[in-house]
C-alpha cells in the first residue's frame, strides 16, 4: 500500500489497530524479559495472538518488535539476531492476516536518552531507528509505527531515520504522556502536535501510560493542535497484581465505550496498549463499527516551540536580540572554548523581560565548528526554556543547528535570493520551523515597492516548495535613521506586505545604530510599525519603554499579548 | 497723525527721539524731588529745553510727564495738580516743536509693584494709567511713550489704559533691563518681545538702566524676537559725581557712534536716556543721517511665555495636564477656600518632568468666583515657573485669567461654533496668548472629514479676525478607546490637518480613560500622532513611557525638543 493510499484510506474510515504484545503474552504464559525473542523461539505464540487481533477486527497488525532495536537488543545479548527479529516479525505478522489487512513495523525507543539530556548523540540514535526501519522496511512491512515514546528529540531521530529509509512508506509517531499532558521529559502534547506538523509523519497520536478516561484530556489536547490524522492507543487501566497474575482494571466494555469517545473528537486510528487483548479490540470494533472519521477544527494558530514551552506567535512575537557575539571579543572567545554560561544566563534575562523566543547569533562562524552549533543548542535546551531564533549564515551550521534543536525554531534569515532561499525552506522542510525572509537580494533595495516585489518573488518560490505562507515572516528591513536611512520606506513595506497578507518581522534595533539615546526611537518607530500591521521584532527586552508601548500598540489594535497559561488552562 | 500715518513714516526712516529730562533739568540747575513741578512753576525751563532738542534734530518730544501719574503724585501731595501737570506739559512742548514734529505724552511706572509682586491691584494699576493717559490725549499728543518699565505686568496694565482710551494713538512700549537681558523683576527680554508681538502696541523699545555699549546685545535679543519696529534710547554711561556734578561718562560722540550700530540692528526709533543731553541728539542725528530701516530677521518660531521663562512651542509642546481638579472632591474644596498649595507643587513636578507648560482646570467652576481665578494665576505666577494653559470654560473667569496673566498663555479652548469661539478670539486679541480650537461644534463629529470640515470653518473665522494660524492649535479629539470610539479618527485627522498647514494638539490621556495600564497606551497612540504631524499635547508628564516615546517619535522625524538655553545662549 502506497503512501498517498493510505492517507485516503484514513479519509474514508476510522481504522482498527491491535492490542498489546507484552502484557498479553505474560498472560499467555510468556516469561522471559524480552518478547522479541519469542520470534525465532516459539514464533507460533506470535502468531495465534495475531490471529487473534485479526480475528477481533484489527485493520492494522503490529510487527512484535518493540524493542528490537540495536541498542536494546545490545542489553540483552542479542544484538547480532537484530536482523532475523525483526525480519522474521514481519513474516509472522503477514502470515496471521487476512488480504485487506496491513502489517506496520512497530519502533520505540532506545531506553536511553539523547543528549543533553542523556549522554547519546543525535547521529547514534539515527542510526540505531535507521537500521531497523531498514529491516523492517526491507521485510515489506506496510507502514511504520513508532511509539511510546516520551523523549520529543529521540522521536525526531526516529522520524528522520525512516524517511531517510523510504520517503513513500506511511508513518504513524505516537508518545506517551503523564496525565497532566506532559511526556516525563517535559514536553506537552501540544508541543508534540506542533513539531509533528511540520514533519513529514503521516498519522500523530498518544498511547501507553494512561487509561482511556485519563487520556481523553490529553488526546483533546492533540486533536486541537494537531493538522495531522489521529492514533490512540490507551492502556486497560492500570495493572494491579492479583495473586501472581497482573491484572487490568479497564474491561473490554468500559474500553469499548471510551474508544469510542475518542473517535468522537476525532480519532483516525484506534487501538489498544498495555492490559488490552484480543476481547478488547473486539469489542471496541463492535461498538465503534465501520464510521467515517470526525471533522476537527484545528487551531489556525501558528506556534513556535522548545521541548517545554510553547508560544503563540500572534498577535505579535517578541524575540530577545541580546544573544548576540557580533562584535565582542569576549563574548566570542568564550563560544569558541565551549563555554555557554554567559549565553545562557542572557537567555534566562530574556525570558524574564517577557520575551517568546531568543536569537542565537555566535557571531563570526569561520572560527567555529558545528561542535559549537551543537554545543550551544544543547546547552541552551538544558538550562533556558524559550523557543529559538537560530540566527546563523553558514548552511551547514544552521543545518546542524535544526538537526539538534528539539521544538519548532524560527530559521533566521534567507534572503529572497533563490541560490539562499531554496536551501534553507529545504531545511525547515526537513527539520520544521518557521522561517524570515530578508526582502533582499544581495543588496536592500531603496524603496518599498523594489522590497515588496522581492517579497513576491518569494512568496511564489514558497508556494512552489509547499510552505505554507503562515510559517513565514517576511523582513522589511529596518536600516539605521543615523545614516540617513529613511524609516518610513520599512513602515511602508510593513503595510504593503501586511495588505498582501503577509506576516512580517523586523530586527528592532538596528533603526537606532549609534543614536545615543535609542530605546525611545525604537519604542517610537515600534509603534508606527504594529500599527501598519508588524507581526514580530527581534528586539533588546531590557528596554522597558520598547516593551511598555509594545503593549500599548496592541492594544490599541485591540489585540493583546496571549499568555501560555491561558491556552494550555482553556477547558475541554 | 493717525496711527496707519504713523507706521507707514516708521517704514520710511529712522525717526528721532530726544534726550533725558531729569538729568538735564538738574544739571541746568534744578534741585527739586519732581521735575514734573516745572510744568506749572517754571515752564520756560521745560520750553527751553525742549527747544534745545528740537534744534538737535528730534523728530519726537516727549512732555515732561514721566512721573505725572495720580501714584507718584500723591507721594509728593500733588495729585490735585494731576490734570493741570499733563495738560501743560502737552503745551509746552507743542509750543517747542516745529510743524513736522511728533509731541509723544511719556509715561511710567507708578513706582509700586502690581500683585503678586506688591500689594497693589491689577485694576487699580490700570485705571491710574488710564487717568493719565486720557489727560495726555485730550491735551492732543500725537501719541504715546511708556517707558523704563520693569514689571511686565504695570506694563500690561498701562498698555490696556492706553488702549482703552484710544485704539488710533501711536503707542510705544519700552522696558528697562539689566545687562544680562533680564528686568529687575526677571522678565527677560524675549519674553517682552514675546508678549508685545500679540499686543496692540505700534513700537516696542528698551530704555534705561544701560549705556550703549551694554545695551547692544540685550537690543539684538529684541530685534530677533519681536515682530514691531524697534525704539531704543540708552543712558549716556554711569552717573558718575564730579564735585557736586552728576557727570555721565559717555561723551556725544561716541553715543553717537554707537546710536548707529542699534540702526543697523534693525532700530526705528532712537533717543537718549538719563545723562543725554540736546548734544548727542545732535551729534546721534548727525552722524545717522536721513535713512531708510534695516529689515530685520525676526524668528519666526512660536513662543509661550511666563513671566520669567520663555518656551519654544516647536517642535512640540508639552503640556502638564495634573492641575485638574475634575472629579476630585479634595483638591476642589481646597481651591474654594483658596488654598493652592498642591497646585502649585503640582506645577513644580510637572517642570522637572519636561512640561514646557501647565494646564490649568480648576474643576467645577459654578461654585467658584472670580477671587479664585485671579488668586491661582498669582500664586502660580509666584511661586512656579513654566506658562500656562488656560483650561477655564466659563467666558468671564477665562477673562479674568487672561488678564491678571503676565506672559503668553494658552487658551484651552474654544469650539469651532463662532458663538464660542468669537469671545475667545476676542480674548487672545485683547490680552495675548495662543489658542486651541476643538474640532466639534455641540457635538464631537464622527469622521475625520466632518472635523477637518469644522477646523476649515474656524481658519476663515480666525483670518477674519486677524488671528496669524500660527498661534492656534486645533484639536483633533481623542476619545477613549475603552468606549470603542476609534483612535485612528484620531490620527487620520491630525495628519489632513497638518496637510493644510494647520498646528494640533490633543488631550492625550483621554484616549486610554477607564484603561487598566494606561501609560503603554498613550505612549503608543502618541508615536502615531506626532508621525502624522502632531504639534502639542496635554499629557501626564509622569508617565515616562510616554516622555521617552515622545522624544523618539520626534528623533525619527527629525526634530528634537529644544532646550531653551540653547536659544538664550545663542551668540550675537
Ligand atoms: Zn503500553
Ligand atoms: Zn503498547
Ligand atoms: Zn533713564
């Protein structure tokens, strides 16, 4: 089954997935630690489960390779059967279906976190989801499901492990959350749903850790935030040790009935995790029957985004200027020997003073590495909190920069060249984010009208890469008063752009280059700018009137600054 | 001679004055307390000496009345001579002249300083001037001198007595000052200019006190700041007692020397003062000859005007709008029982804040009388400094105001209904000062249109009326956003308003009335206005946002607040 047939099935009706492997197999008997072992060694055990979900309706069978990766595999001796576990999954599972049914390899996590977090590196853990989507691929699975993960950045090796195996096989990415909506990293479904937009995974969804009553909230959660199709997979309910037996509280009724809940708001995909078998896939089937999925409505919403926080970018975006290394030799000389500290604590600052993102320029890059790009993102995901504005010309660096960052970042910039522009919307194709684009060329071009055709320009090379326009804010360019520059040339470019529907950004303090007194220029031409209709500003937040009248613009437009709280508090 | 014939010989040459009486008559051996005395005891003495002065070439007499007022005559226990002294003395001089020259009746101080400076009142000033000047005129001068004036105020005074009698007798006005440009009651020299160029006075002139050389820089202050031909007369040097001669140290010669030089600063009309005698007429006349003026450069800046400090209105005015007892139970009790102790330290904060001005609302004015209006503008003439705005509605209060005011206040404000405007236009052509013009007739008009439309028919009241549009403000009005009333109304009407060349001011904080966070707002509104060309605002000068905003938004067009020492430091 092809990609785009896949999709359209998901269209047409609620799909059916199977229930849990682990759990089902303990009742069945199985004792060993590691149910992947049972494919080379007592394959039938294997089989009759699955025959038994194809008998409760399942539309989707599971490969039993949970844990067959590289890195687990390792822990347990196993390592040099990685291929033939997997493999010889892949032909059991197609062996217990009927015709119409599919057959997705199941993919989860290393047990091990990737930096910083843990002491992996990004490439190690690609490497470890490549070969076994590999195999799993190779072995005819017809899509791929990774789930229960709760690490966003291992997902993201994950994700671009497989696509980098096969740009046309359906790819469904599921994590699990604790019930107040956050992965045990401290990601939130939101933040989940909002990088999952942007990447090229075909179906989004939650399971494992919560019973169906527990995950309702949360799943509401994705199905607002989320543009792609829907997978749920709940445990039964907590287990609990009865005598020597583990037992589910959730029955295949109560299961039932909650599945059908979840389609309700909007659920493509539904199944079973830890605790449900057989009967409860049955009965879920049964109850729920042959339905078209629900329509949702989506938040229209642009979000940027750290493993933590998550941050509107309307009405307006304040990015923090002051991690900035241009021009200061010290700054620089500390990003060379690897110490952050500085960049971190400015990081912090920022955030107090009410910034939403912070721009991270390390100033000149021939003297770095992508040692450094990695080191900074790293170290920043660690101790700061805001999402970021990575404000770095060398492409391989800014690559390496979107390879590490775990959330949904704004590029900063390309210009509307299409040598410049087109390798970095290849980026945030890849690896997600928003993007700025100068209204330039090589070099800015004196009047509003030369920088709006640019714009245009732009605009058409955009739509022909499939990006949406919604993910991108264009800079009018905003060019030091003291030189003579003339300022309404960027407020007017701000309005034409505004009027072409266009979201628009502009690096605040270059206006007041070498003015002596520049916060009250800035927060003056601040205001003319919101009020023809500016959408963001790369801005220094210490300065209290810049960010008073801020506010005072906004309101003015009868818009004020959303804070996070009052999105994530919104009811069901 | 009619005034027009007057003003047209003015334009056509410098005109002659005569030299000292007092001096003179002593040194030609009277030793009497009041020259004046010699009108009636020893005319010929006043005849002779007069005769002198025609023969050295004056164009105007002055009679022998400097001290003839009622005041100074009771000192002396004269007063019932009043009329008989000034009536002579018009005599005497006719009978001294030759056919083409000008008897001009002098007159001075009453010795005693007005409110709040001494004890006397206003009015009472006025009507001894008035006594005088109606005997000067009946007698048949051809005009009128008040001169070696030093408080603006009895100078008010005697001017509207004048004025009073006769709106066609020529009329000069001169003030004596230090040498460093400053009366002794701390008016400065600019703010006389100032002051004068709204009154309806023909000349205005600086006599006294300084000889030539000292006087030069304090008469190009003149020369630049005012816009009516010019009168100097200097003493001739510092008395100085030779045995028992008062002996004055600059000799004709070089009192003639430098007459010349205050010609070709733009002089009309130049004479001597104490210690001058018929000899440096002469020699003066002599050595200027017949000549046509110089045309001067007069600023064309708009100033308002305390009686001791002068403020540029350009290129913004801010004005303090916290004297407003509107609503505030407290402050309007205190005032009724004329206790105006908070507002005057209200008007202090305001000035370290960077008002240029201060408004002035004394609340409900129904239980006020006019005690109060006078006693808040003598209390803030005394113990505060900036200029006033005048935000007074009722007509006859307001007048009160405007003519117990010493300086170039603001008239806050008129409405575009003639029946409302005309009594105020009135107002500033009788007494001086600048006025806002509200852009409504009963009702506040909806669109931007409608309110030009009504500004358009104020201009053609106000040309009609003489009033130069660089002394009004219209005021756009500003409504308060939290009632939904839109601001943009606002700013479209400044900008078609600047368009036709018109100056605006608004009232800033209502925008933001009932408003939680009030300063962000203004300050963002008021970055929009002074980009579409605002002229002033009343505003709190405690909301820093707002003043930092206020100084970008006018860095960004170019202009800055000017300070007024750098026009008072400004070289010759
Ligand atoms: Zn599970
Ligand atoms: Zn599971
Ligand atoms: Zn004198």
């Amino acid at each position: 089954m092809r990609r785009d047939e896949f999709l359209k099935l998901l269209e047409k009706r609620v799909l059916f997935l199977d229930g849990a492997y682990g759990t089902e197999l303990f009742k069945r008997g199985f004792r060993g630690k590691l149910v992947e072992v049972l494919n080379l060694e007592n394959p039938e055990m294997v089989r009759e489960l699955q025959c038994d979900y194809t008998g409760a309706g399942a539309d989707i069978l599971l490969t039993n390779t949970f844990s067959a990766n590289r890195m687990k595999l390792t822990q347990y001796g196993l390592a040099e059967f990685i291929e033939q576990i997997n493999a010889k999954a892949v032909e059991i599972a197609k062996s217990a279906c009927k015709t119409d049914q599919l057959v997705f390899g199941d993919m989860s996590s290393t047990g091990t976190f990737v930096k910083p977090l843990g002491e992996i590196d990004f490439d190690e853990v690609y490497t470890i989801f490549k070969e076994q989507a590999q195999i799993l691929i190779d072995s005819g699975v017809n899509g791929i499901i990774i789930e229960t993960m709760s690490d966003l950045k291992e997902l993201k090796a994950a994700v671009l492990a497989v696509r980098d195996v096969s740009r046309d096989i359906p790819l469904i990415v599921s994590m699990t959350f604790e019930e107040d909506g956050k992965s045990v990293t401290g990601t939130s479904v939101e933040i989940f749903a909002t990088v999952m937009n942007d990447l090229d995974v075909d179906v989004v969804g939650i399971n494992c850790t919560l019973e169906p009553k527990q995950m309702l909230s949360v799943f509401s959660k994705l199905a607002k935030y989320s543009k792609k199709p829907l997978c749920v997979e709940p445990n039964a309910g907590k287990p609990m040790l009865v005598g020597n037996r583990l037992v589910y509280r959730t029955s295949p009724e109560e299961f039932a009935i909650y599945m059908r809940d979840f389609v309700e708001l909007g659920a493509n995909i539904v199944g079973g995790c830890c605790g449900t078998g057989p009967e409860h896939i049955k009965l879920m089937r049964n109850y729920i029957g042959e339905r078209t999925p629900v329509q949702r409505a989506v938040t229209k919403e642009q979000f940027i985004a750290s493993r933590t926080v998550l941050k509107p970018t309307e009405p307006f975006l304040i990015i923090g200027e002051r991690i900035n290394a241009t021009g200061k030799k010290k700054l620089q000389e500390e990003i060379r020997q690897m110490n952050f500290s500085h960049l971190v604590k400015l990081a912090q600052e920022q955030e107090q003073e009410g910034c939403a993102a912070i721009d991270v320029n390390l100033g000149l890059e021939k003297v770095l590495s992508e040692e450094h790009f990695r080191g900074v993102i790293n170290e920043l995901d660690r101790y700061a909190s805001l999402p970021l504005s990575i404000d770095v010309q060398t492409l391989n660096f800014l690559e390496i920069c979107f390879r590490e960052y775990v959330g949904r970042a704004v590029l900063n910039s390309a210009t509307c060249d299409e040598k410049h522009l087109l390798p970095r919307i290849e980026l945030i194709k890849r690896y997600g984010g928003m993007l700025i684009v100068l209204c330039m060329e090589k070099d800015i071009p004196e009047h509003s009208e030369e920088r709006v055709k640019l714009a245009k320009k732009a605009v058409e090379i955009l739509k022909a890469e499939g990006i949406e326009l919604e993910r991108v804010f264009f800079d009018p360019l905003v060019l030091p008063i003291g030189a003579k520059k003339d300022h309404r040339v960027t407020v007017e470019t701000v309005r034409k752009l505004k009027e072409l529907g266009l979201k628009t950004s502009i690096g605040l303090s270059n206006l007041s280059f070498g003015l002596p007194e520049r916060e009250s220029v800035n927060a003056a031409f601040l205001s003319l700018c919101v009020d023809a209709g500016l959408s963001a500003a790369i801005l220094n937040s210490k300065e209290q009137t810049t960010m008073n009248v801020l506010r005072g613009a906004l309101t003015l437009k009868g818009e004020q600054l959303v804070q996070i709280d009052q999105i994530e508090e919104e009811p069901l």
